[in-house]
C-alpha cells in the first residue's frame, strides 16, 4: 500500500485533500478550529483501520497548523504518538508527548485530554523499557482519576496499567488492573473500551495458561468490536485467539481465526503483525500434519519479520524468536536435527537479548526436546531445569509441567529411572493434570517409557493407549502416530501381532507427514519384530485393575473418557467394530468413538441404535449384526450406548465388561458436575431491583437522568404547562406520569392521547368532544378526552402531529381554559392540566410554518429533555435487572440469571429505539427461557449479538461513485466537485438510516464526531 495516501476503500478524503482543507483561510485569518476537530477525527479514523503512517502524515500537517488551539494540539500529538507505537518507533513515539511530561504543561488544557496525554506518555514509556516510571506516571495518574475524574478516565488508567504489568510478566496484577477498567467502563458503555479491558483479561489468561477463560474473553471483545470499523483492533483480537486456540491443541478453530486475523492485517500497513499471523498459522498447521503448507507459511512469515518499515526499523526481535521457534520444531519433526538446533538457538539468544521470559522459556523447551532428539542426555537435562525455572518465575503452570516432562524424559534418557519417576511423581503432587490434556497426554507418553525401561509392558501400554486417545482428540496426528509406536513397542514382547497393527500405522502416518527419523524407527521395530513368540497373558486382576485406572484417569472430559472406553474395548477385546453414541444437543444421535466402523457407517448404525425401542427389537437387532449393545446410564449425564461386533468379544481370561460400564458411567456423572460448576461460574447473580424510583421502571441513576428528576421535582406544586422531548422510546409517557404523581393532581386521573392516533379530520371531535348530531355518524354525545380528564393530567404525545386547524382551539383551551365541543353553542370550563411530548424539532417545524408560533409558546413554559439509552448506558444493567424480574414475574419464570458479558453487549448496543427496545428484547429473551436458565449472548436478537466479520468495502465504492448523480456544473474545481459528491452522499447515508448518526458514520467510514462536523460543515441537518 502507498504509505503516502491512504485507499479509497478507507471511505476517508486523501491526504492532499487534508492538506488543501487545513491550508484554506477561514474569515479573519487561521484554519477554522471545526477544520482541525474534523481532522483529527479523520486521523483517528485511519488508526483504526491500521493506516498508521497515513495517519502520521496527517497528524503532522495537523500540528503545524494547530500552535493556537491547545486541546486540538495536545490530542493530535497523543494520537501521533499512539501512530508511533503501531509501527514500532518508541523511541519516537516517546518524543511526540514528553513536552508535557511536567504538571505546568498542562494546565491550560481540558482535563480529560491532560489524563488521555499522562496515559500515553506512561504507556510510551513502557515500550522504550522504563517500566518502573510507567508505573509511576499512571499510578499518579490514577490517584488523580480516583478523586476526581470520570468512569471513562479511571477505565482508560487501568486499562493501561494492566498493560504495562503484562509487559513486565505480572499477570495477576494485570488482570486485576484489566478487571476494574471493565467496571468503570461499564458504565460507560464505550464498546471499545469494554472491548480493550476484556482483551487485556483475555491476554492475562493466555500468558497464565488458562486458555479456556482466554476464549471466553477473547470471543467477548470480538462481540463488542461489532461490525465497527477497527480492522487492526480485530486483527490483534483473532490472532491472540488463534493463538489461544493452538495452546489448546485445537488447530482447526485455530486456522479459521488466523485466516480471519490476516484477513483484517492485510488491510493494514503492520507487517510484523502479519507475520505473526502467518507464524500461528504455520503451528496450526504442523499439528494437523500439512507440514509442506506450515513450511510456506513460516517461511513467509520470517520474510515479513525482517522486512524493513519506512523507517529502515526491524520489527521486534522477540517475534522473529517466536516464528524462528516454530520452524526449530518443525525441522526437528521432520527429523533435520542440524537444522533444527540452528534455529532453535538463534530464537534464544534473540529471546535472551530481548529478555522476554515467556518466549525465553518457549525456545529453551524446544531446543531441549531437540537435544532429547540427538540423544544428548546432559544438555537436554540442563536446557529442560532452566525452563522449568522461568517458568516458575512466571507463574505459568502449563509451561511448568512441560519443562519438568522434559527434565524426567532426559533422566530416563541418561538411565536414571529412579530420578525420572521422583520427577513425575513431583509433577502428579504439583498439578492437576487433568485441567491440561495436552501436558496429560505427554505425561502418558513418559510414563510409559519409563514403564517399558522397568520391563513392565503391561503398564506401559496402559500409559500409551491413554496417550493415543487424548492427542486424537487434538486431531494432532505425530503425537498420536508416535503413541501407536510406543504402544506397538510395548506389545512387542508379547503380542507380535498387535504390535505389527500399531507399528504399521505409526509407519504409515509418519511416511505421510515427512518424519524421516520417526519413521526410521518404525520400519526397525517392525523388522525386528518376533511374530512367533508366544502370547503371553496378564492376570485377570492386574488386568482389571489396569483398565479400571485408566478409565479413572480419563474424567478430564466426557468425550476423552467415551474415547478411552472405546479404545479399550478395541485394543482388550480383539473386536472388529466398537461405537459409542449420544443423543447430542439437537436431539440427533451423534458418534462420540468409533473403531472399525468411521464414517457413513458409524453415523447409519448411531442412527439404528436410536431407532430401537423395545428389548425384542434390540434382540433382533444384535442377533442380525452378531453385535451386542451395551447402555450407559449416568445418573445426572446424558445415556450413551456402546455398538460392539462380533457379539462374543470380550475381555482376556473371561473378565466382566460390568466394572469396566460401572466406572465408566461414574466418570460420566463426574464430567457433569464438572461442567455444571463451570458453567455456573461468571453467572451474574441477580439482585433484587429495590424501587427507590417517582414509578416502577423509572430508573435514574445516570447523571443525565438525575437532572431530569430535579427538574419533576422542582415543578411538583406547580400545576404549569410541560413540553417534554425526546426520541422515540425513550419514555416520555413515563416521565409524564411521573410528573401527575407528584402533583397536586395525583388523586385525580392521568388520560394520554396520541394526536397520530385517530385520523386528522376526527381529532377535533377525540379532543373536544360533540353532540350526537354535530357531523355524519354522530350518533351518541361524547364528552371527548379534555373533559374526560376534568381535575386531572392530560399528556398529548406527538404534539408535533397535531393537524394545524385544531391548533388554535389548543391555543384558546390553553389561555382561557375553556373548550367548545362540536354541535355545543357556548364554550365551557375545564380545569385540566396539560403535558405535551414530542420526539420531532418544534422549532423547525415553526420555522417551516407546520407548527403555530404562539401555540409552541405556550407549550414550551417548562421544557425537559429526556434523554436517549445512549447518553444514559449506565442504567442499562438496572433497567435490564428490573425488566427480567418483571417479566418473569408476568410468564412465570423463575431462577433467570444474565450474565455480565451479555448486560456488556447490551450496553455497547446503539439502540435507535431506546428503552422501548431494549424492554421489547429482554421480554422477548424472557418469554422464550426457561427456569432456571442463564441468560448468555447467545440468547439476544440476531442484530445485536454484533458477531465482527471481515470489514467490506465502504457504501463508496468504484460501482457506486460511477452510478451517482453528475449534474456538476461546468467550470466546477474538482475540489468542489468532490465536496458536492460528499455532501450527496452524507445526506443520502442519513436519509437511509432515518437519521442515525451512529450507522450513517459506519456507513461512511467516520467516527460519530467526524460525521457530526461534516454535517455542520455542509449545513445538513442531522434528522432524517
């Protein structure tokens, strides 16, 4: 991309444009201070979409034409500072905000904007190392915000601070930090400051190992991100989940992320992290086994890390060490030792002079499995204790136990089992392995070896089977290959032909893969396999006992220990087929395990097992498949049932399959507990909504709502003519009632009339009343709505549309109180008070003449506002507390719990249709639950659950700019063509989305304010 200019796909004026603009004189002399809040606004834009040395260009011009606007300068160089970091130049980054480093440099300016200037120079501050006064310069800052800021300002600190101690491997303090930036932001309802906060969360988790929290906060930010014109922010977001997603050894959701994450950084001028998209995709890709396609993808993003930016600037070295660790272990599957160790020992000492622990204890782990690999026992020892000694250091539990496997494989290597078993043993007191399958399925692996090194093979193909089915739950085929060999060595004292079945397909996979010394090893086993040694037979208590454990150890998971279930059958029974289903969340049956019947076959006999209702008809069943069909009923789990063929397998030495069901079933039971307690936690316990409020669901805890009340207050013994305004849905009605209640009125009735109700040529006849007579159809009197609500409030709502020949009897029934109904010869009093909403601008109505002056005038005595949902976001978790216990009470619901990061979707929402919208959703999710249901992001209308997709190209395309209006006048500039075309196509925007200013924007490619100053600019209004 030109660094000069940015795409017209950014739907953002190119530079030379900025430049012309900021150039032209206003009236008097200087650049006009809306000119330079519109370009600012147009620069952050940029950064958003990741065009950082676009927006540094413009931010430059900017600040040479802004010495005399303090606040527009001082923002303009935080943002030119914040451009630095994105690419890199901290140092530079730096000395664009360290001129107001010292308290008397920003006294003149705005407060919010001196705490956005502190925030950035501390985080500047971290990026060029000086961590200590970073910490220093935002906790100052914090102490400020604390006493006397805003929830945005406090939000924005800790936000920051949690970033820095990240940066510094502090991760608990970093969440904590990042836990309380989502409290304030919260009240905020900035999707991307909650967005930033549950990133940082998300960050903190992954660092510590907790990848299972990690998806959930990272999956959070991309909900709150939305469809919102931040492809740079996504990017960052799906490659940290990807990468989340590779920990986890689940590398297909993986791949679909990072084909998303590069998705969003192709569109951005940020190599380095294009390259670290390309780096996650290349480990995905290893796991999976298309190791010719990680190959490519590693070595493009090597290529990418050390191109040179316009800057002449490396990226940072920490991230070639990453990819440089990934293509080590690649060579080093691949059995290219040599070639392996080289990289493996630059991406250390690159780690080292970088001093980034985490990567230091990555590259140290994999070098030392590469020395495992070349059978150097002492150096693999001594690399594998210095990992597991920064990985204390850190605090990552994962990275612990993996290094400590290490330490135990290089001591079996050496052939100290004793060492070896005390150092596994360490690890079985220290952690729980089954919170981590991946360390799981490595620790079977070791033991087994050490099992096979003390001639107990019957152990160790216990261990390795375990092994096997964990890493083919990962889809990772080496590992799962490499348990075969094991479990193929294991046997081959015993039982020649079992172990020929699992050695042949170790070799099998490893020829496809490309690992030529694994399967080197393989082809030898095989040949030196005794196929005529005779079989030798375990004691059918050891036997028991064996399986027993290791269905035990399997209650990570319901589907690892379904898995294991059916690997044992498989491998103890001899059978030829073994299947094990469910009926899965669709109500559909669903293969959890299969051998010997994969595929179509499995899925048509899940679908037969389902279909079978009676003992007779399951009898028959067996009797035609020679199969036998065995249950497994869990007390507080799902059934599944067990398919096995032929029907006389069955264990060695006549073992019952009973105990093998029994435990089974009770690690089913386990499984469930386990993911009920976990799908319990992060539940936001419902609090009992106390009615404090003028009427129930009139909520003000906001700033903005709170003066609303004053003002009822203040006019509560006062019986004056209210105009209340507002947009649609935001509760005027309420706020009139409000109003009756506290009046000297309340005892006597409130009547609403909407003047759109009732057609325009009846309105008089509604509002004044007639004799049976008067007109056509007139058939009975009627005493019409004034005189109904005689003593009492009368609330006309859409004032606005009340037909402009009513108007004047309005008029005189306001100065006089006194009405004339239709057929009636003399006019009579009533005393009636009137209260008049309207979402519509009456003065523009005046203006047009739509509307009578004096009737406006008369209206207008005491005036309220009410304001929109979204200058109010705070009340939205009690509004929405409030309305689920209504409407739980109203369907019979009981035991509704939401969760915090739906009431955070909601919060960020735009809600054109304010409260009204916003009650109509909660009683829609309300009607449709059920008890004791959590209510999740899940649950919410399609247009709000705001799941981020690649970003489009703008309303402003090729396509679009050929097929507009071109009545261009000749002699026309081509500058004031263009700002002809602009103005079309804002007014067009806002004609399309009935003047939402928050759509129109995204539409465009601007921010709300960006917009807001066009139109000003080009005198549109901002109705539709």
């Amino acid at each position: 991309m030109d660094k000069e200019t940015p795409s017209n796909e950014t739907g953002i004026i190119n530079l030379h444009d900025a430049r012309v603009r900021l150039q032209r004189p206003r009236a008097g002399g200087g650049v006009s201070r809306e000119a330079l809040q519109e370009e600012l606004a147009e620069a952050r834009s940029l950064l958003d979409q990741g065009l950082s040395t676009a927006a540094e260009a413009r931010l430059n011009a900017l600040i040479k034409v802004a010495q005399k606007e303090a606040d527009i300068l001082a923002q303009a160089r935080c943002a030119l500072s914040e451009a630095l970091d994105m690419q890199g130049c901290y140092r530079e980054s730096l000395e664009a905000v360290e001129m107001y480093e010292a308290a008397e440099a920003r006294t003149k300016l705005d407060e919010a904007v001196a705490m956005q200037l502190r925030v950035r120079i501390g985080l500047a501050q971290n990026f060029t190392g000086d961590h200590p006064k970073a910490i220093a310069v935002l906790n100052a800052a914090l102490r400020e915000a604390t006493e006397n800021g805003s929830d945005a300002q406090l939000g924005l600190v800790y936000v920051s601070l949690a970033h820095i101690y990240r940066s510094i491997n502090e991760c608990p303090i970093a969440r904590d930090h990042a836990q309380k930036s989502l409290e304030h932001y919260r009240n905020t309802g900035d999707w991307r400051g909650l967005a930033e906060a549950y990133l940082a969360i998300a960050l903190a988790d992954t660092y510590e190992g907790n990848y299972e929290a990690a998806l959930e906060n990272y999956d959070q930010a991309l909900k709150l991100v939305g469809d919102n014109q931040a492809p740079y922010f996504l990017g960052k977001i799906y490659a940290n989940l990807a990468g989340a997603y590779c920990f986890l050894k689940r590398p297909q959701e993986g791949i679909a992320c990072l084909e998303k994450s590069i998705s969003y950084y192709e569109r951005t001028e940020h190599k380095a992290n294009a390259a670290l998209g390309y780096n996650n995709l290349g480990v995905n890709l290893i796991q999976i086994g298309e190791w010719e396609r990680a190959h490519e993808a590693l070595k493009r993003a090597l290529s990418l890390a050390f191109e040179m930016d316009g800057r002449g600037a490396r990226v940072s070295m920490f991230r070639v060490s990453m990819i440089l660790d990934s293509l080590g272990e690649l060579h080093l599957l691949r059995g290219d030792l040599s070639e392996a160790q080289k990289c493996l020992e630059r991406a250390l000492s690159l780690a080292l002079e970088k001093g980034n622990k985490w990567y230091i204890g990555q590259a140290t782990r994999t070098l030392s499995r590469c020395h495992l690999a070349m059978n150097d026992a002492p150096r693999a020892l001594e690399l594998a204790r210095e990992a597991v000694d920064i990985a204390e250091r850190i605090g990552d539990r994962q990275a612990s136990c993996s290094s400590r496997l290490l330490v135990a494989e290089a001591h079996l290597l050496s052939g100290d089992l004793q060492a070896c078993a005390q150092e596994l043993q360490q690890i079985t007191e220290e952690s729980e392995e089954s919170s981590d399958l991946t360390v799981t399925g490595e620790a079977q692996r070791v033991r087994g070896l050490l099992a096979l090194a003390q001639d107990d093979a019957t152990l160790a193909v216990h261990h390795f089977g375990r092994s096997i089915s964990i890493f083919e739950i990962f889809g990772d085929r080496y590992r799962a290959a490499l348990g075969h060999y094991e479990l193929g060595r294991a046997y081959a004292a015993s039982q020649a032909e079992r172990a020929a079945e699992h050695l042949t397909q170790a070799a099998h996979t490893f020829k496809a893969l490309g690992a030529r010394l694994a399967l080197k090893d393989a082809e030898e086993a095989l040949a030196a396999l005794d196929r005529n040694a005779p079989e030798q037979r375990n004691e059918p208590s050891a036997l028991t006992q064996l399986l027993t454990l290791r269905l035990a150890e399997a209650v990570a998971s319901r589907e690892l220990l379904l898995r294991e279930l059916a690997a044992v059958l498989q491998q103890e029974t001899k059978a030829r087929q073994v299947l094990i289903a469910e009926t899965g969340e669709d109500k559909r049956p669903r293969v959890v395990a299969s051998h010997g019947c994969e595929g179509e076959l499995g899925e048509r006999l899940a679908h037969q097992l389902e279909e079978l209702r009676t003992d007779a008809e399951r009898e028959r069943f067996m009797s035609e498949k020679d199969a036998v069909i065995l249950p497994l009923r869990s007390t507080s789990a799902p059934h599944a049932t067990i398919y096995l063929a032929p029907r006389a397998a069955s264990l060695p030495e006549g073992v019952s399959l009973q105990p093998l069901l029994r435990v089974a079933e009770l690690g089913m039971d386990v499984c469930a507990l386990r993911e009920r307690e976990r799908a319990g936690r992060g539940t936001q316990e419902q609090t009992a909504y106390v009615d404090q409020s003028l009427l129930p669901g009139f909520i003000h805890s906001s700033p903005a709502m709170t003066r609303l009340v004053e003002e009822v207050h203040k006019i509560r013994s006062s019986d004056v003519t209210v105009l209340v305004t507002g947009e649609s849905g935001t509760g005027k009605e309420l706020v009139s009632r409000a109003i009756h209640a506290l009046s000297s009125r309340r005892a006597k009735v409130f009547v609403p009339f909407n003047c759109t109700a009732v057609p325009k040529e009846l309105s008089e006849g509604y509002l004044f009343g007639y004799r049976r007579g008067a007109f056509t159809g007139a058939v009975n009197d009627s005493p019409g709505v004034i005189r109904s609500a005689a003593g009492g409030t009368l609330f006309l709502d859409e004032i606005g549309d009340l037909p402009l020949d009513v108007q004047p009897k309005i008029l005189r029934f306001l100065q006089e109180g006194e009405i004339q109904p239709l057929g009636e010869q003399r006019p009579s009093k009533v005393d009636v008070r009137i209260i008049a909403a309207t979402n519509t601008d009456l003065e523009e109505m005046v203006k047009d003449g739509r509307f009578r002056e004096d009737l406006y005038y008369r209206l207008n005595v005491i005036r309220l506002r009410v304001p929109p949902l979204r200058e109010r976001r705070s009340e939205i978790p009690t509004i929405v507390n409030y309305y689920v216990n209504h409407y739980s009470s109203k369907f019979g619901r009981r035991e509704l719990q939401i969760t915090p990061q739906t009431i955070d979707l909601l919060m960020v929402c735009d809600w054109p249709g304010n409260v009204r919208q916003l009650c109509n959703e909660v009683q829609r999710v309300v009607a449709r639950a059920e008890d004791g249901m959590t209510i999740t992001p899940d649950h919410l209308s399609p247009e709000l659950k705001r799941t981020s997709a690649p970003i489009t190209a703008p309303a402003a395309s090729v396509t679009q700019l050929a097929s507009a209006p071109t009545a261009i006048s000749e002699g026309l500039t081509l500058a004031d063509a263009m700002a002809d075309l602009e103005r079309r196509m804002i007014a067009e925007a806002m004609r399309k989305h009935k003047g939402n200013i928050s759509r129109a924007a995204r539409e465009l490619g601007l921010t709300r304010r960006g917009l807001y100053l066009k139109l000003e600019r080009y005198q549109l209004s901002a109705s539709a």
